[in-house]
C-alpha cells in the first residue's frame, strides 16, 4: 500500500533496517553505498582511480573548453600564467579532475550559462590578484553575485580534487644521510594570514592580535616535508593569531602520528624500535619545550641558554634545513595575494581556501623549486607589516598629542590665559 511504503521511509535508519529484515524492502542506491565502502576501506587508492569512478548523470555531459569564454579569452591574450600563476596545461590537468566532480554534483535542469572551467580560472584570478569581486565582475562583465557564486560553486570541488592528488597518498618520508638528523620527516612553522581589524570589541578583538608581527590574523601551522622538493603535506584550521606556535602545535600533532609511523619496512631501513618507530619533526626556537608534550614524536629544534661551540654549530644546522619552510611561505604570499595582502572575506570558508592554495603551491613547485628568492620576499613581507605598525603608531601618537594641544588652547582660551600658553609652547 502507498502509505505504508511512505511510513516507511520516514522511519529512522533502525526502524528501517528492522523492517528490511521483516522482508520489507526499502529503496537504496547500491551503488553509491558500496562506493563510499570502497572510498572508507582504501583511502590509500591512485587518486586518478577516484576520480574515474565518479559516475555522471546519463543527460550530463562534460564541459568542452571551446564553450569557456574567460578560458579563451586568456588563452587568446597570453594571460593564462599572468592571471593564475600556473600553465595552460596545469590548469587543463586540474579541470580534467574537477569537471567530473561538478557534473556529478549538478541538479536537474538547463546547464549553467557558466562553464566548469570558468568556475576554475575565475577562482585562480581571484586567488592569485586578491582583489574584490566588483572589479573581476566588471572585467568579464559579470554581476558580483554571479562571480561569488561561481567561487563558491567550484571551490568544495577544486579541493576535492587537490587533495585526493596531493593528500590522501602522501610521499613517504625518506632518509636524509647528511642531514643533523637523518629521521626528520617533516618541518613545521606557524603562519599568521593578515586579516582586517575586526570590528568587535577590542577585548574581542585583541585575540587577533599577533604581537611578533604586528598585525591582526588567522594563524595556521603548515608542515614542509624536509624531502626535495619540499612538498606542503599538512595544515591545519585557523586560530586566532594570538595563540603561540608551540600551543598549536601541542594541540594538533597527533594529525601527524599517522603519517610519522614508520612502516614496516621503513622500521628494518632504519633498525628502529617499536617504541621509537616514528619520524621526526624539526622546527625553530619556539618549539623548544618538555618531550613529553608531543609524545610519541620527537623534535628537533635549536637549543636555547648557554651554548657550546658544538651547540652553536648544531643551530645554524638546523637553521639552514629548515629555511625551506620560510621558501614555502613566501612562494605561498608571492603567487597568492589573498594569502598575504590581507583577508578580506568571510572567514567561514578560510580554511578551505588555505588548503587549496598550499595545494596550488605544489603544483607550482613541480616546475619551479623553491629558492633563496622566496625566503628573502617572506622576510621582506614580515617586516613590511612590523614598517606598516610602525607608521600607523606615530600617527597615533602625533593625533594624540595634536588633541591634547587643542585641547590645552582651548581651556587656556577660555580662562584668558593665551600669553602664558604662548610663552610655555616658546620654551618648548
């Protein structure tokens, strides 16, 4: 009967596997449960494997490149690698994986006037320039609404495809011979993204504050793999700038424990103990701390107090490997600039877009590796915000005292008291 079958399907999930069992059969789509199975029970798979087994709708089909007008209209002025700091054929590999990943997601009805590769290049310029939507919807003639719509119709699905490329198989660390120590896997440092004055109350407020570069911001910890070419493997959720490093870090290292646990094999390449089968991790002076806060993964990190000649000689060791990160940084702030112009958006979707652009990082580094250049523009960028508060301070300061002389005179005014004031400002 119709309202039986309907009872049914309203029931909880329970209720309706008792009543499968009963000999009632309810309606479930097979296929996309054993995929999910699948996905669950070998996360380790070939990402081009999952893509493929994504499954359209029989009335979708793909997107051709020749129906995305912002695509030709780049490709046509030479402006592809200007506008999205990638190549044409990078950015074709990336809309290959994500294409499939729209047109699963896509509701019924017309196909939007909106290619999935427009969706793609519109986020990349607006990624990479930084600036408001008004004037990338008024460069290609689009509303603003239809361009956040775009952003945020392509961005869950560009992550999708980032990750199952760049994390879900992670590299396998390797053995450094030459390095302090050999075991290091992976080398983290904490990022503070700026973001604008947040308009709260400045006890609310403060937490944003990030007292060691001077400006309100989003901290993350990011971890480099120390093998070349020093890959982005990890990130975590944003914090509020003001938490230190080594706080975060104590928080989120157990995300790590699975990638650090050696296997088998890497266990016999490095005669390790089951107690001590773990990579190790490097970072700077502010994660100089008790072993017993990361437990079981160790750190390598400079020493701190009264130094000897070896001591000091380990440090600069230590310094010179993990630069890399600090190349990762400023490669990261120099090709995106919502990364480092500041953040003007809404934070909800931060994270996400962190992660993407880390990902994009990677793709980048696969044909241009990481330099002295990038650790010098991230070391000029750190002190353009300390130059920025600096300024913004002495015009604090010269208002101040410019109303406290207003002030003076117009008191003195009133009391009749001019002459003095005059002769006092003579004196000084």
């Amino acid at each position: 009967m119709p309202g039986v079958q309907i009872s049914i399907l309203l029931l909880p999930v329970s209720w309706s596997r008792m009543a499968n069992q009963a000999g009632r059969r309810v309606v479930e789509d097979f296929a996309a449960y054993g995929r999910a199975v699948r996905a669950i029970a070998q996360p380790n798979e070939d990402w081009q494997r999952q893509i493929e087994a994504i499954e359209l709708p029989e009335e979708e089909e793909l997107d051709d490149l020749d129906d995305s007008p912002v695509f030709r209209f780049l490709i046509d002025n030479g402006g592809m690698e200007t506008f999205t700091n990638l190549l044409q054929n990078v950015v074709e590999d990336i809309w290959h994986q994500v294409d499939p990943i729209m047109a699963a997601e896509r509701r019924r009805g017309p196909k939007p006037l909106t290619t999935t590769m427009d969706h793609l290049v519109l986020y990349l310029m607006w990624l990479k320039t930084g600036t408001g939507y008004d004037l990338i919807a008024k460069t290609f003639r689009i509303s603003e609404t239809r361009l956040e719509d775009c952003l945020n119709r392509v961005r869950p699905a560009l992550h999708t495809a980032l990750r199952s490329r760049w994390w879900d198989r992670r590299r396998r660390p390797v053995r450094q011979p030459n390095a302090v120590s050999p075991l290091v896997a992976l080398i983290v440092d904490g990022h503070t993204t700026p973001i604008c004055q947040p308009k709260m109350p400045y006890e609310d407020a403060k937490v944003y504050w990030d007292g060691k570069n001077h400006i309100y911001g989003l901290k993350t910890e990011i971890a480099i793999s120390a093998r070349s070419p020093h890959y982005c493997l990890f990130t975590c959720p944003a914090v509020p700038a003001s938490k230190h490093d080594y706080e975060l870090h104590k928080e989120i290292y157990r995300q790590y424990m699975g990638y650090l646990r050696m296997t088998p094999e890497e266990m016999i390449q490095n005669e390790a103990q089951v107690e001590h089968a773990y990579w190790l991790i490097m970072g700077d002076k502010g994660y100089v701390g008790p072993a017993d806060d990361t437990h079981p993964i160790e750190r390598v990190v400079p020493k701190k107090g009264t130094l000897t000649e070896a001591d000091r000689q380990r440090n600069i060791s230590i310094n010179r490997e993990r630069v890399v990160v600090e190349q990762y940084l400023g490669r990261l702030a120099k090709l995106w600039s919502t990364m480092s112009r500041g953040w003007r958006w809404d934070h909800g979707h931060f994270d996400i877009d962190f992660e993407i652009a880390c990902m994009l990082t990677n793709e980048h580094i696969t044909t241009t590796r990481l330099d002295d250049e990038d650790a010098t523009f991230y070391k000029q960028l750190l002190e353009s915000y300390e130059t920025t508060h600096l300024v913004r301070r002495a015009k604090r300061t010269a208002a101040a005292r410019n109303s406290r002389h207003v002030r003076n005179v117009h008191r003195a005014t009133m009391l009749g008291l001019e002459a003095v004031l005059h002769q006092a400002d003579e004196y000084e």
